[in-house]
C-alpha cells in the first residue's frame, strides 16, 4: 500500500473533468461538501452543491447563493444564471419552517449535472444527526444515479470509543452490519465493516461510479496508527472494490491518500 500527502481535495479525490459527487456516512459530510465546493470555485470551476436529503439553513448559507426549486419562477434559467455569476450555489427543493432546507429529487440533481453550465456537483445523499459515524435505514441513501463518485465518510474519533447511540447513527443497525455491541470499544475491523459489508455505506452505490473512503478528524485520534490499520483493511478487501483511502482533517486541510501499490494517482 503506497501513500501520498496532498493539500487540495482535488487531487486528493483525482477528479475529473466533470464528476457528480454524492457523500455519505458521518464525520463532516457538510464540512467536506462545502470545502470541496470552495476549492473548486476559487479554481475557476462551476460548481452546484445540493442535498438528496436534508440540511440544516445555516450551512446551505455557506454557500454564495442559495436557489429554491419551489419558489422559482423559471427555476432552471436561474440556476444556469446564478451558477454563471456566483460559480458557486447551493440548491434546495425548499426552505422548512424547522431551520432545514429541502433537497431536491436525485432525478432533478441528474438533470442539473447534465443539463446545466456546471464542473461540478456535489451532493450530500443522507443524514447522520452530526455523529461521526452511521449506518443506513431502508430508505437510504438516496443518491443520484449520474454520480460517478461516490464518498463514504467517517469521523475517527469513534475508533476505540464505546458503541452506543452517542457515536452512532441508527446504532441498532450499525450493530446488526457490524457485530458491534453497545458498550464495547469499536474495533478497525467493525469500521471497516460498515464500509465493506453489502449492507453498508456504499449500499445502492451507482454501477460505474469510484467508491472513496474519507476517514476525517485524524487530528482527534490519539493512536494515529490505528487509521493507517483501518485504511489497510478497507484497501485489502477485494470485494468492496474501494478506490482509495483519504486519511485528514478538513479543518486542517490536510489530507494522505492510500492506494494499493500500482495504483495510479
């Protein structure tokens, strides 16, 4: 396994010259979105970030300009308008009276990423209530089926720290993916699990889309080796088919990609 520092979750990620990104799983997906999508407009790049789901008001703000499906009059010409002279919007189906914004539909997100002047889309395709970790319901993820590229997330600060439904989201099914019971340390093998099981993270993942592990929050985590260990188990399992492994912290943005050895970065 060969590994590489970067500083720009572009390289990091390899994109392309056009990707739909969907993200999931726990530990700064909104904070991966946005980041991603700011390194890509001060590229030059246009780019949509979005949500399948929900997402609290404050962070869809974090955006230049956010654009509502509902309350638009010509709700495509002000995307292509605004993504043009912004480089960089958010939109949502709707704003909710709770503090949240509406996503839009994975079949709208398609059609934006076809149809629209953009590099870029950035989707956030399910919800973990700001835990690091999660597993999914029946009803996720919900990720658009243009995305070629799919990234499962996770917060390391969870690795070595009780299980229970203070770390976990939807920790009753985490337990049944992984074997994890509550009140046990969490293993790199029950991590790696809910990336590599076919009831995981990358469940319902799009035929030809890259499957990415983002393994955030290294800075939180005291035994730094026991990342690298996780990265190795989720490299070394062949029948999870994942790309490669990004080791950071987004607040520091500070990132080591991991590859199997004769990878191409």
């Amino acid at each position: 396994m060969k590994n590489s520092p970067q500083k720009k979750l572009r390289q990091a990620l390899r994109l392309g010259h056009k990707d739909l990104i969907s993200i999931v799983g726990g530990g700064g997906k909104s904070s991966l979105v946005f980041s991603l999508a700011r390194e890509l407009m001060e590229e030059g790049f246009k780019v949509i970030s979005t949500t399948t789901t929900k997402v609290r008001y404050e962070e869809a703000l974090r955006a230049p300009c956010l654009v509502s499906e509902i309350t638009s009059r010509d709700f495509p010409r002000e995307v292509e308008r605004l993504v043009l002279r912004e480089g960089h919007i958010f939109v949502a189906r709707q704003i909710l009276a709770i503090g949240k914004v509406e996503g839009i539909a994975p079949e709208v997100a398609d059609a934006l990423f076809k149809t629209m002047p953009v590099d870029f889309l950035v989707a956030e395709a399910d919800g973990a209530a700001g835990l690091p970790l999660k597993a999914h319901a029946n009803h996720e993820p919900v990720i658009p089926s243009a995305s070629t590229i799919l990234i499962a997330m996770a917060g390391l600060e969870a690795l070595g720290r009780p299980f229970g439904p203070e770390m976990v989201f939807r920790h009753e099914i985490f337990g049944a993916v992984t074997g994890a019971k509550r009140g046990e340390n969490l293993s790199v093998e029950q991590m790696a699990a809910i990336f590599c099981n076919p009831q995981g993270l990358f469940r319902d993942v799009p035929l030809f889309a890259r499957k990415i592990v983002f393994l955030n929050k290294i800075d939180l985590l005291r035994n730094k080796r026991e990342a690298v260990k996780l990265a190795e188990a989720l490299l070394s399992d062949h029948h999870a088919g994942i790309e490669r492994v990004i080791i950071g912290s987004l607040q520091k943005r500070e990132y080591t990609v991991f590859e199997k050895d004769g990878d191409v970065n």
